[in-house]
C-alpha cells in the first residue's frame, strides 16, 4: 500500500488521516492475532496492537483540544487493503502474515516521518508524534527481524 497520510497541508486533518491509518492498523493486527499459530508471535502483534490503541487515543484527545471532531474508525478504502493483505496472508502461513504486517508498517513509519516534519505541525503534537514513529520503528524493525 502506499499511504498519503502527512501530505495535507490542513494539519487537523492530516491527524484525522493519522488516526485511521491507526485504527486500519488495529484492524489488521486483530485478523493477524485471530491467524497466527506462532503464540510468541502473537503476544508481540497485541503489544503492538495496544501501540496503535494508544495512539488513536492520544491523537483523539489531541484534536478534542483543538475543537477538530476525530475519526472514529477506520478509512473506508484502506481498511480492506491493510486487512485484506493479512487475511489472504494467512491462507499462507505466519510468516506471510508477518510480511503483510510489515508493509503496512512501513506505511505507518513513513506516515509518522512525514508527520513529524509536517510544516504546519502543532507545537502541542510534537512530543505523540515522535513518540508515535519510534513505536513505529519498533513495530517494523521487529517484523523485519523475524522475517529474516
């Protein structure tokens, strides 16, 4: 997939695009859970899983204050492409599972990148922003690792 999160020049919306792309991510880490028989591998898609809770909370919380009225799903188009990946991945087996997870991962990462340079950034995003990438750093370096 390829994301476009971060090229709009409106940063409250560019939030709200952030925050789909996080509840796509959710979505996809539920079919992965529900279809991997590795239980290692399970247990770190929940923890990542809860990354991309928390940030749809933070980034909610974010837009309540500046008075922006948040998502509360997932994208409609990009829903079945991140989730669509993974569920045909596990027909395959956890390892191709774990390889539809990493790009949509790399989606997120350069997402976040883009956000946290994002010339109309708000002072107040800064901090969940970076925080938000170096999760998302995690999430990807690790899927990278065991694909390997």
């Amino acid at each position: 997939m390829f994301t476009l999160v971060g090229i709009q020049e409106d940063f409250g919306n560019a939030i709200k695009n952030l925050i789909e792309l996080d509840y796509d991510a959710v979505e996809a880490y539920e079919v992965a859970y529900m279809n991997l028989a590795n239980s290692d591998f399970k247990q770190k898609i929940d923890e990542f899983k809860q990354d991309h809770t928390r940030h749809i909370k933070e980034f909610t919380n974010l837009l309540t204050k500046h008075n922006i009225k948040a998502p509360t799903g997932p994208s409609i188009g990009n829903q079945w492409l991140t989730k669509g990946k993974v569920i045909v991945g596990s027909l395959i087996g956890d390892m191709t599972v774990l390889r539809a997870l990493l790009n949509n991962e790399i989606d997120t990462n350069t997402a976040y990148e883009r956000m946290c340079f994002h010339e109309n950034k708000w002072a107040d995003a800064d901090d969940l922003l970076n925080n938000g990438l170096a999760d998302e750093k995690i999430h990807k370096a690790w899927l990278k690792d065991i694909i390997k």
